[in-house]
C-alpha cells in the first residue's frame, strides 16, 4: 500500500476556453523523488501552481496528508510545502544571505531575532549549496544560476515536508545541477523529504527519480519507474524525438521525428 502525502483525482484546468490539465489524477508518495516530465505547453507549471494555490482549479480535489488543501492556513501550509518557480522575481536588492534567512519567516514572529540556532541552520545550508561565498552580496549582483542557488538555499532553510520543484536548476550549469539533485536527493533517502520536480533535463529525472509521472497535452500518459515510463515509445510519443535507451543508464537522443 502507497504511503501517499498527495493525492490528485479528477483535477481539471482551462485557460478561458483552452483546457490545459484534464482529468488528472495521480499520488505524491512520501520519502520519494518524482519528477514530472512532458514537452512545453503539457500542463506541468500550471500542475505545480494549482498544487501551491496560485491558480484555482476548475474541477477536482488535491488532499495533502488526507486534509483539503483549500482548508489549510496559509501560514501552516508555508511550513509543510515549499515551492520554487524557474524565474523568481528578483526586483528588490536583499542581500543573499538576507533573501535565505526569509525561509525562516514560517517558523518565527515577523519582529523576532535571528537565533544563533537558526543561523547555523543559514549557514549550513548556505555551504551545502555553495552559496555562503556570496552571502554578503546583493542578490542583483549575482547571475541567474547563482541566485537559483540562493532561491533553492533559501527553500531548504524553510525546513520543508514538501518541496515542489518548477524548473527550479533551469539557469545552473551542469555541475550545479548534478550537485545539487545528489543533495536534494540525500535528504530525500535520509530525511523523508517528498520532492515534485519540474524537470525539462530528463537525463537527471531518468538518474535521480524514484518515479516519473509523463503529462502530454493536458493529461497523464503513464506513471511509475523511470526505467518503466522512460522508453523509445514516450520519446517518440510525448518528446517527438528518436531515442537510444540503455537501461539503467540514460539514454542518447538521435533525431527528431516531423
């Protein structure tokens, strides 16, 4: 039996008279890496924003730990679920360190000093993701894989059960990534942690993922192990491209199919 921490059933979604999810249903199982995967315009982003309440869903149900998550506090939410989009806006000039130390807004009156504690958490998770090198400069002085960095440092500090992931890598370089999926998914094995991640690398889903959930047009088109989902006919399907699968390694895309 699934020891599931979300559950998604009959979830629909139109932008005016464009629907972009259909019927989806799926579940989040605690403790594992998902990544969800599909081409662009498939309806993931808007998936990760109807889960955190940005968008209001047209139809269906998203239960976290059995509870409505319409019925959750905001503030209690903030302290569950954490999510970081590909391109957060990055307008006013907080230091990095400051704009990390905003994770702790959850967990803290709005006037209470920083404790030592807490600053150590900061500071630990500041060199995990190698960002504690920057930590005095502003977050405009920064390029925009660095500041993922500091958008991610900041998500961890934030101490969540759930992290949802859109893209969250999309400006690092290889090495960044590969990283910091590794750590991510440390805390995933070792800590409990629950991840849904955007991913567009699919080589990284394919290494790093417990489970794929595939979106194609709005709906779901398979769900399970990436050794399972993964294969020529999803690429040629839902990618569009010609694949050479070697399995339980990765795979090399060939060509695009017209």
């Amino acid at each position: 039996m699934r020891d599931s921490i979300m559950k998604i059933e009959n979830l629909n979604f139109s932008y005016g008279d464009s629907p972009v999810l259909i019927d989806v249903n799926c579940e989040i199982e605690r403790g594992k890496f998902i990544s969800l995967i599909g081409p662009n315009g498939s309806g993931k982003s808007t998936m990760i924003r109807l889960i955190c309440g940005i968008l209001e869903k047209d139809q269906g149900n998203i239960t976290y730990k059995g509870q409505n998550i319409d019925d959750i506090s905001i503030r209690h939410r903030a302290k569950e679920i954490t999510v970081i989009h590909q391109r957060e806006k990055n307008e006013f000039p907080f230091s990095c360190i400051d704009t990390v130390i905003m994770g702790l807004h959850p967990h803290r009156n709005r006037f209470e000093p920083v404790t030592e504690d807490q600053l150590c958490l900061v500071k630990d998770v500041m060199i995990k993701t190698n960002t504690l090198q920057f930590a005095s400069k502003l977050t405009t002085e920064i390029s925009g894989g660095e500041l993922q960095r500091v958008i991610l440092a900041r998500a961890l500090v934030q101490q969540p059960k759930f992290l949802l992931m859109d893209e969250a890598m999309s400006d690092m370089d290889v090495n960044a990534k590969i990283i910091l999926t590794k750590m991510i998914k440390e805390m995933v094995d070792e800590k409990g942690l629950t991840v849904l991640a955007v991913n567009h690398d699919l080589n990284l889903a394919y290494r790093f993922s417990d489970e794929i959930i595939a979106i194609n047009e709005g709906e779901i088109y398979d769900i399970g192990n990436p050794n399972k989902v993964m294969d020529e006919t999803l690429f040629e399907k839902v990618f569009r491209v010609k694949a050479d699968i070697i399995k339980g390694k990765g795979f090399f895309i060939l060509d695009n199919i017209n």
